[in-house]
C-alpha cells in the first residue's frame, strides 16, 4: 500500500449496504461510487486476491489472535504478495500493511523475480543526518539494490534514484539514505529497487512517511508536525470490537519470492494483525511504481 493510495473504505458492496443499514456509514452516495468497495473498484481489478472469506472475520482479542490464519495458495498466482489486514468498524475501517512479504512459487526457485522487504524507519530525520535503512533480499548475487525516493507533493510520484550497492551473497543489508538539501522540509516516501543482471527487478516501499527537518540547529524549521506521518496503517482508526480481515498483495510485475529475513511491524505486534479477516490484496505493478 505504499507508493500507492490506500484500497477502498469497504470490501465488499455487502459491506457497505451493512454499515448504511446499520446507520454506521450516513454517506449514502458511496452506493453509487464503484471505487467505494474493493470489489467493484476499476483501480484496483487485478491487484487483489482474497486470504480469508468475510465470514471468517474475528473479534480482535487475545483469544481471536491465538487462532492461525490458514491461506490455501493453491489457486493464488505465483508471486511476491504483501499482506494487509482489513478492520471492520465503519465508517473508520482501517487497512495494516504487514512489514513483511510472502513469495508463492510455481517452479524452480531460481527461476523467482527478486523480492525485498525494508524495515521501520523513525517519523523524522535531522537534514544532513544519514539513515541506516535494513532491507530484506532475495536477489541473485549480482544483483544491485538502490534506494528511491520522491516527497509527498509529487503527484505522481517522482522517484529520484539513489546510488546502488551491489548485494552479493546474503539476504540482509543495510543502506544508509542522506537526504540532499532539496528533500529538507519534505515528507518523503522511500523504496528500495532490487535489480538483477537478467533485467528483473522488484521495488518495497517502506510502511511510513519520513519527515526530513531542515538542516542546522534550527529544529523549528521545516518539516511537517510528526501527527502527519504516515505507518502501516492506512484508514481510520480501530476501536474495541471491532471486525477484522486481512489481505495479501502481490507486489511486483508479478515477482515471485518472498526475503529470507524477517522484519519487526514498526509497532504493535502480529497478535493485533492476525485477529484480522484476510484478502490477499494488490500485486504492486510496474506502472504504479
């Protein structure tokens, strides 16, 4: 979900007309638009596959949680999918992009597109200040790995390409990103771009927003106020009771692989993820990038 807007506030047209006739949702007008329901939406056709039906949503509890979430792959296209939790309590349903991506593979392994996965990173950096950025890779050992980024008033992104390291053997690496004087008192989105000798590649986002103070002493100048930062949230907040569904997203021109190292959620942990209904949702393509 990130580079890219958030899925839509409902899963399902079922879904919405539930909250309308429960007088949850008073925007009766969200009927009538198609990219108001992750089913019916044009934008996202294509990009999402479902992990659990909407009948096995869960409470989110201790007890809910302690459950596994079962995904039958059988029938899922082979690639590299990113995981999203969809929480029930409209009208401020909440979509969580988990850290983390998994590789389905229909084949040899070594005939898998790379995959990459990059790690939290903190709300604000100081202008001048350099960012050890961990990523997650499964790459042939000649790839390269280069770190992107572009501000959140490029509409669309622009990504301003960074220089690349060669990877060599290992599936862990760690980056340092400076930001260059024009992305001070900025709001930045940064990606890793995994690239191998046969011309395959694969691009992770990170979960969150990264908000660069102007340099100096000065803290108070530039910069956004930390609130704005964005995580792996995406969506209104969740309260008490509230259902829950996950997802999955195969991101990449249909990359197949997932990282060998794990990466931490930026905060809360899986027994808050897990109680979530699941969808496999958006494989992220080239043309969104």
């Amino acid at each position: 979900m990130a580079g890219r807007d958030s899925p839509p506030p409902y899963v399902s047209l079922a879904d919405l007309q539930r909250a309308i006739a429960e007088e949850a949702e008073t925007d009766v007008a969200l009927l009538d638009d198609p990219e108001a329901t992750l089913e019916t939406s044009a934008i996202w056709a294509g990009c999402w596959s479902r992990v659990t039906a909407d009948d096995d949503r869960r409470p989110i509890s201790f007890e809910a949680a302690a459950e596994p979430v079962l995904w039958d792959t059988s029938s899922v296209d082979a690639g590299t999918w990113v995981i999203a939790g969809y929480t029930w309590e409209p009208p401020q349903n909440l979509w969580t992009r988990a850290p983390w991506v998994v590789r389905v593979i229909d084949g040899p392994e070594q005939d898998a597109d790379p995959a990459a996965a990059l790690g939290s990173i903190p709300q604000t950096l100081q202008g001048g200040d350099s960012l050890p950025l961990g990523v997650c890779v499964d790459a042939d050992a000649d790839a390269t790995l280069r770190i992107d980024w572009t501000t959140t008033d490029d509409d669309p992104p622009l990504w301003r390409p960074g220089e690349s390291v060669a990877l060599g053997e290992g599936s862990e690496i760690e980056v340092d990103f400076e930001p260059p004087p024009e992305s001070w008192g900025k709001q930045l989105r940064l990606r890793a771009r995994v690239e191998q000798g046969d011309g395959r590649s694969y691009e992770a986002h990170t979960l969150a927003l990264l908000i660069v103070f102007a340099g100096g002493d000065d803290d108070d100048e530039g910069g956004e106020s930390e609130e704005s930062s964005e995580d792996g949230d995406t969506g209104g907040e969740s309260g008490d009771g509230a259902e829950s569904s996950t997802s999955d997203s195969d991101s990449d021109e249909r990359g197949r692989g997932a990282g060998r190292c794990d990466a931490s959620p930026e905060r809360g942990n899986l027994l808050w993820f897990v109680p979530l209904v699941m969808l496999s949702l958006f494989r992220r393509r080239s043309s969104e990038r």
